[in-house]
C-alpha cells in the first residue's frame, strides 16, 4: 500500500505542477496553521508524512499479523 500511495503521490504531483494546484499539499503547506507545523518546513513535512503513513500501514495490519502468529503457535501446540 505505500508503493501504491507513493505511484499516487507522484501523480498528483505531477498534476500539481502542470495545473499550479496544491492537491494533497504536496507543493506547500495549507496557509493557516495546522498539524503540518510540526511536521518541518518543505519538502521535509513530506518524508514526515511518509513515515507517518508507514506506521499507520502497519498498525492496520498488526491485528491480522498476530491473528496468524496466535493461529500458527496453536496449530502447533495440538500437534
């Protein structure tokens, strides 16, 4: 999922760029504060996002990585 986020990010960049938009604030910061702020300046709020966005992905995931792992040592156990 954050390759295809990425595939997603460049696009709309690309978008950005060619139109002079701002979609997904990856041009620049929205103009009123918010949690950007704490993000760091351009373009490093950007790779904050990322890291941000990895976490989340993995977090998402983490209910059906220990389902296995409980699910694994079980089937084990009653053989």
């Amino acid at each position: 999922m954050l390759i295809a986020l990425n595939v997603y990010g460049v696009i709309a960049l690309g978008l950005d760029l060619a139109f002079g938009w701002n979609y997904g604030y990856l041009m620049k910061k929205p103009g009123g504060s918010s949690l950007f702020d704490y993000l760091g300046s351009w373009p490093w709020y950007l790779l904050s996002i990322e890291g941000i966005a990895a976490v989340n992905f993995w977090l998402l995931g983490l209910p059906w990585k220990l389902g296995d792992r409980i699910r694994r040592r079980h089937g084990a156990d009653s053989t």
